[in-house]
C-alpha cells in the first residue's frame, strides 16, 4: 500500500517533485539561497547524522554568519566550535576556503561548479550540492543516499566502487531531472533515502516508487547495491600519557596537516605489538624523557582506517619538556579543542 501524497505521476522526476512537496524533512538549511549556509551544511554533513548536525549548524551560523566572519576567527576557535564532529579536515578546509574567498573572491562563493571545486575541501557532491540548492543549476548531487537510492531504481549491477557506476548513476539521475528543479529532485531523493529506502531494512511495501524501482520489480533491493569489497581494519594501541604539576596537566598541540591536526591533545605514542608498555622510549620521538607510573584507564576509538586502544597511564617527567609542549590548568581544558578520545581522557582527570 503506498502511502498518502504519494507520487501520481508516470514519470519518476515529476513524481518525486510531488512526494517531497508533501513529505520534506523540516531542517534549518532547506529553502536558504544563502550559498555560504548551504555550503556549511553540505560539509557538515558529510559522513554525520542530520540530528547530530543541526545543533552544530546553528552554534555555527551564529558564531560565522558569513564568510567574511569565519575568514577572521582563528583556526584554534574553528576547531574548537567544531569539536566532537570529527573528521577535523572540514572545519580546516572550511576556515582555508573562506580565507581564499575573501582575498581572490570579494567573499562570495562562486557559482561555477568548476571553480567551486578548486577550493579547499569542495569535491564533486559539495560543488553540485551548493550549485543546485543556492544556485538553481542542474547539477546532480551524489551524496551515498542518492548512490543508493539510483542504484536500486536501476537496478545497477556493479559496484558503486567501479569505475563506471558513478557516471552511470548520474546519467541515469539526469534522465528523469525536471529541468529547472535539481534542488527540489536532488533533496527528494536524499530524503527517500534517509526515510524509506535505508540501508538495511528499505521500506519498500509502502514506499510510492514501486513502479519506476527496478530492483523491486526484479526481486534485488537488498542486493543493491552491490556490496564493496571488505578489507580488514587493523587494531592498534596508543600510551596516553598524563602528567600534573601544580594543578596544571601538560599538552601539545599536533600539527596543523595530519589526523586531528591543529588540535590539542595528550602526549602520545602508537605501541608496537611485542613492545611492553612500561617502555618510557616511547615517547622519546615527542621530545619527552618519562616514566610510566600507573595505569588510569582504557578507552575505544574507531577512526575509518584502523580501530584504536588507547591506554591512559599517569607518569612521572624526568626532563623538562620541549618548546612545543604547554602546561594548562585543569579547570581550562574545556577551552582547548580536543579530538574525542583527549576529551574523555581530559573529563577523567577533572573528576578525580
């Protein structure tokens, strides 16, 4: 049984234009010409939940109305207001490209899909995306909802990792695209995506696009599409390293290219599988002579490459440290950036 407002229309762009006029998701960047709010969004929600965004968009939007005002903040208070999105290369690339804007582009982002994406950060989805919903061109945004979704409607036979699919895909998508509408197709198929045809459990007894779905007709949702190839992900180790001094714990701040770059964090080294964790050389690399005293605690991180056990010992400086490590007081830490695991270490340590 389809379900009421749904599509009535024959052709599959006319009748996603009708299901979304009637079932659109409410978020806080929809119906905006603002490209720079839509370009904030479009970065935010990449590989993160739109609950989890929204709250993220608004503090955002508030704080960086526009590009002028971002391109003014330091890289230190962008990650800051960033923090616990992860994935901290997009506030990066954020606070470079509105830099860019500002200094080669009056501050204004430009509406070329072309130039869009020889700025910081904007790929092939984030220029189409921005190009469709703040500038009414017909540009089909391929986020993995929209991948899904077509390849089911089309039944497509390879995997979205081949060569091919992605230009099969967007052909296929251009298609049915009522000329003058990418915004309104492109989020309607984002929200078929995120409301009917999920990933696991599609909904596909009341969803209204039964006719126009191939792998419905055929009997091949859940084989669609087809599954990339599994590659194991490696467990590795991490020594945290706590030390106190007269209230005050010790930081460094990593570098600004590199994971979790420009953020702060505990002085930390990667153990090899026969090393012991006693071994106080570890951190010699860091510029830090110390000794492991006792263990505070385990921790669990999945990064999207490896997965990570992160072992919080309490230890004992034996040297002074180098320049580019900074004492901070206990009750400061809350205004240091920090990537997820060096908060949960820095939340231990005030509650004890």
């Amino acid at each position: 049984m389809q379900e009421a407002g749904a599509a009535s229309s024959g052709n599959l762009g006319e009748a996603l234009l009708e299901w979304y006029r009637h079932h659109q998701r409410k978020l806080p960047w929809r119906g905006l010409s603002d490209a720079y709010a839509i370009w904030v969004a479009e970065v935010m929600l990449q590989q993160t939940r739109v609950e989890t965004v929204i709250p993220y968009f608004e503090r955002w939007m508030k704080r960086f109305p526009n590009v002028a005002v971002l391109a003014e903040a330091s890289e230190e208070e962008v990650l800051r207001l960033w923090e616990g999105l992860g994935y901290y290369q997009r506030a990066r690339n954020l606070h470079r490209a509105a830099q860019r804007l500002v200094k080669e582009y009056g501050g204004a982002l430009p509406a070329q899909v072309e130039v869009l994406r020889t700025l910081p950060g904007i790929g092939a989805y984030t220029a189409a995306a921005i190009a469709s919903f703040a500038f009414g061109q017909d540009e089909i945004a391929l986020d993995g909802n929209l991948k899904r979704v077509l390849a089911r409607l089309s039944d497509l036979e390879a995997p979205l990792e081949a060569r091919t699919a992605q230009k099969e895909l967007e052909a296929f998508a251009r298609r049915h695209l009522p000329k003058g509408h990418s915004a309104e197709f492109n989020q309607a198929l984002m929200d078929l995506g995120a409301e009917i045809c999920l990933p696991e459990r599609p909904l596909c007894e009341t969803c209204p696009f039964q006719c126009f779905c191939l792998a419905y007709q055929r009997g091949t949702v859940l084989l669609r599409p087809v599954p990339a190839t599994r590659r194991a992900v490696p467990w590795r180790i991490q020594i945290s390293a706590v030390m106190l001094q007269g209230g005050n714990v010790l930081l460094r701040r990593r570098p600004s290219q590199g994971l979790l770059g420009g953020l702060w964090t505990f002085p930390s080294a990667f153990l090899e599988a026969e090393e012991a964790a006693s071994t106080a050389s570890l951190f010699e690399a860091e510029g830090l002579l110390l000794e492991l005293e006792k263990k505070l605690g385990d921790l669990r991180h999945a990064y999207t490459h490896f997965r990570l056990r992160v072992e919080i010992w309490h230890c004992r400086l034996l040297a002074e440290p180098g320049p580019s490590f900074s004492w901070v007081a206990l009750e400061q830490l809350t205004a240091y950036p920090m990537g997820k695991i060096d908060r949960q270490i820095a939340r231990l340590l005030q509650q004890l």
